[in-house]
C-alpha cells in the first residue's frame, strides 16, 4: 500500500498531514515536560531576553516562576483528593443513596484526568504520585533533584485536599457519628480520607495487592505515555494531549473498578499518607496508625516496589524510546554510572589538591 503522499494526488493536505500525525518530533509540549532543569529551558531563555532588553521584572513575577512548577503538582494532587475523598465522603455520609463503588472511582479517576491537567499546564510533570515520580527518574531520565520538591508538593496537595473534604463535610460527619471519629466501628468514616484494608487480609495479601496494583498503575501510565514516543511508526497529534489525560482517568477506575477493593488501591505514598495526617489532626487518633496491624505503612512504602516493578517489566518487554536505562541498555548503564563516579572522584581529589577542574 502507498503511503499517504501516494494517495492524496489532489495537493490539499489530508487531515492526517495537517495534524502532523506522521511527524517523528516531538510536540512543544513533550519538549517542556522533559526539561532538566527546574524553571525550564523556555523561562531561562525568556528572562536572559528580558535582561537584554532592558525589561523590569516584579519581585512577585521572578517569585511565581520559580515556584510555579510545584505548585502546579501540588495543585494537581489536591484535585484528585478533592474530587476522590469527597465521593467517598457524599456515599458514606448519605448512607449510599447518593455514591457508590462506581461514583467513587469515576470521581478517581476524573479527577486524576483533571489534576493532571492542571499540573501539566503550569509545567509539571503531572506526576501526582512520588512512586511515579521515582520510576520516572530511574527509568526515564526524570531529574533526579526534583524528586524531593516533587514529592513534597503532592505530599502538600494531597493534605490540603483532604482538609477541604473534611472542611466540607465537617457537619455531615457529626451528623453520622455524633462527634466521635472513628476508625474501626459502626460509624467509621476514616475511610473517607484514606486507605485501609478488608478485615480478612492476611499481611502478605495486603501487601501483594498494593504491590499489584501498583505495578499495574505503572503498566497503564507507560502504555499511555509512550504514544508520543519518537520512535513509534507514527506520531500522534498534539490533540492526543487531552485525550491522553482522560485515559489516564480511565486506567485509574479501571483499576479501582477490578483489583481495587480489598484496600482501596492507595497505589500513591501522597494519597495516602498526608490524607492519614490530617484524618489524626481532625480527631481520629492514633488508631489511624495502629488499626489494621499497622497497615499505614504499607501504602506508603509498597507503591515503590511494585510501580519500579511494573515499570522494568514494560521496558524489557514493550518499550522502545529515546530513554536507555538499566533494562533497556544495561551495560551503556553501568559504563555511565562509572564514567559519573569517576568524574566525581577526580573533582574531589583534585579539590583535596587545590587544582581547578574544567
């Protein structure tokens, strides 16, 4: 078969032409999410213009562009709280007549579509999940110095979430439990805020189903991202932006909708965590700590393996990109790492001399 140029003889581009669908480079928009730096190559080159210039830049305005990336993810991880705890929230607090398993995991994922939307728009990665931001940075070159600040504003966003739940919900939750929060009981509603499991799970059941749904999380995230790969046989429109922060809504109430429900499938150490800190300031005590046999620590510890895991298993099995790491190139890998070693040691032994190093 020919390709498109054979076919269209008429010379009026073809709706495919016109959108670039064939083109191997990459959008404006995957150039910005891969940046190194954390401002941007774009705003370092903006501000280097202005000083050419001559423009005036505000105090306030240079102080937004520094912060405007984590703030981005931050905002972005208190969407998804806010629109996944309060389902939560409105179906236990209404006694299910106005929520249930399935509002709860749209509200999930609709709102990881539209958290993710907003962090991306403000130039984060749109990550919403330290575990992801971790395999990121193994796997896909992601800047290793980001991760803390990155982890910091989901962790900061997930919390904010959950306090404007609870702020929300404050009266319907003492109209439920009559003032006494609690964690274990009839009246529980702990559950609105974060993760906690079935009481027949054994600890290995607790932790295989995080880890599994984690892995999966990656699986889904990866087979959604890597569309826009360069080395793909074609390349996807810059439309498919959109289309794919709503499959990555998808991915997650499909997950939530089949393996989700022994433990609420946290899948995210920010989701669960900071949500946890502010259910225990709001009143629920230590036991959001201890019940379960001190199940807090699983949500927050078992997304890392499992979404590394899942992470390895599609690129020795599926990916193809422009980001060579330990499964894809092991050896290039290890030879970099040595090089980087290497190169530190002589910066520190030539700093010990007191000799300059280029």
């Amino acid at each position: 078969m020919g390709s498109i140029q054979d076919i269209n003889t008429s010379g009026t581009p073809s709706p495919f032409e016109s959108k670039r669908m064939f083109d191997h480079i990459n959008s404006p928009q995957d150039e910005y999410l891969r940046r190194n730096d954390l401002r941007g190559e774009d705003e370092l080159e903006r501000e280097e213009l202005e000083r050419v210039e001559g423009v005036k830049v505000t105090r306030y305005h240079k102080f937004r562009r520094i912060v405007r990336e984590p703030l981005a993810e931050m905002m972005g991880s208190m969407i998804l709280i806010v629109a996944g705890d309060g389902a939560v929230a409105q179906s236990i607090l209404s006694n299910h007549s106005n929520g249930n398993s399935t509002t709860i995991n749209l509200c999930f994922g609709f709102g990881l579509t539209v958290g993710y939307l907003c962090a991306v728009a403000g130039g984060a990665a749109g990550h919403l999940n330290p575990a992801i931001t971790v395999t990121n940075c193994i796997f896909r070159g992601f800047p290793w110095k980001k991760l803390p600040i990155y982890a910091f504003a989901q962790m900061m966003g997930c919390g904010i979430g959950a306090a404007i739940v609870y702020g929300t919900y404050r009266n319907a939750l003492t109209n439920f439990d009559g003032g006494i929060r609690q964690v274990v009981g009839e009246f529980t509603t702990a559950g609105i805020f974060c993760t906690y499991p079935t009481a027949f799970l054994d600890l290995p059941g607790k932790v295989m189903q995080e880890f599994t749904c984690s892995a999966i999380l990656a699986v889904f995230v990866n087979a959604i991202a890597c569309q826009a790969s360069p080395k793909l046989p074609y390349k996807l429109a810059t439309e498919w932006h959109l289309i794919r922060a709503l499959l990555l809504g998808l991915a997650l109430f499909t997950i939530g909708s089949s393996i989700g429900w022994q433990t609420g499938y946290a899948m995210n150490p920010a989701r669960d965590f900071a949500p946890r800190l502010v259910s225990f300031m709001a009143g629920y005590g230590h036991e959001v700590f201890s019940a379960y046999g001190h199940y807090f620590w699983i949500p927050l510890i078992i997304p890392f393996p499992g979404a590394i895991f899942g992470q390895a298993i599609f690129d020795f099995m599926v990916y193809d990109g422009e980001s060579e790491n330990i499964v894809t190139d092991p050896v290039g890998t290890v030879e970099s790492i040595k090089g980087t070693v290497n190169s530190d040691l002589r910066r520190r032994n030539a700093a010990t001399r007191g000799e300059k190093t280029v």
